[in-house]
C-alpha cells in the first residue's frame, strides 16, 4: 500500500493576503492492489465562508463538511486517515474514537460513508 497526504490544506484568504493552515481539511491517497476502482469519500463545503474558519475564506477550497460517520455526523480528520490506512494494513486502528472509511469484502473494498459531494 502507498499512501501520499497531508495533514491540513492551504486556505486562500478571500483578500489575496495570502492563506492560513486549513485545519479544516486534509486529503489522502491511498494506492493498493485491494483497491478496485477509484474512490472519492468525505464532503467539501461549497462555500468556505461557512467553514469553521468564518467569512474571511470564501468559495471552495476544499474545507470538509460534515459527513455522517459511525452514526454520528462529524468532520472528518487525520484520525479517520489513520483508521483507514490501517484498515488496509490488517493492523488495529490506532485511533479508537475515529473509524476506517472502508471495509474489506472478498477480494476489494466498500465505502462505509457516502461518496464525496459538496455541500453548500
């Protein structure tokens, strides 16, 4: 398994000053032979101006929206990257408050949220 991410984004303010660390968002990539076909799980806001970080970053960005998970609606976070990335590993998860995203089934995997859209 490869896995290429980052812990946070890069949030533009809507000024041109320049952009913050993006707590709000993150993004993984995770490459494996048990992964059948390309897979696309968690929300981006549509507009960053409700984001948690307020009105000073507008538009889409990428900052996460709220997502039901384990049957609780929250934001996703590192803690579900490192859940998954060990779900694929066949090790513990490390991160007992944040569950993998996906499940292995026979010889592939499923989603356990919905796939990515955005929400406004």
């Amino acid at each position: 398994m490869i896995q290429l991410g980052s812990e946070f984004s890069r949030c533009p303010r809507k000024d041109g000053s320049g952009s913050d660390h993006g707590w709000v968002a993150g993004c993984t990539s995770l490459y494996s032979g048990i992964i059948k076909a390309p897979m696309v799980l968690g929300n981006a806001m549509f507009d960053g101006g409700k984001s948690p970080l307020g009105a000073n970053y507008s538009g889409t960005w990428g900052a996460s929206a709220p997502i039901n998970v384990d049957g609780a609606t929250q934001y996703l976070g590192i803690g579900h990257m490192t859940s998954t990335v060990a779900e694929l590993l066949r090790v513990e998860h490390p991160m007992k408050n944040n569950g993998s995203l996906i499940q292995e089934v026979g010889s592939g995997v499923v989603p356990l949220v919905e796939l990515a859209r955005n929400v406004g």
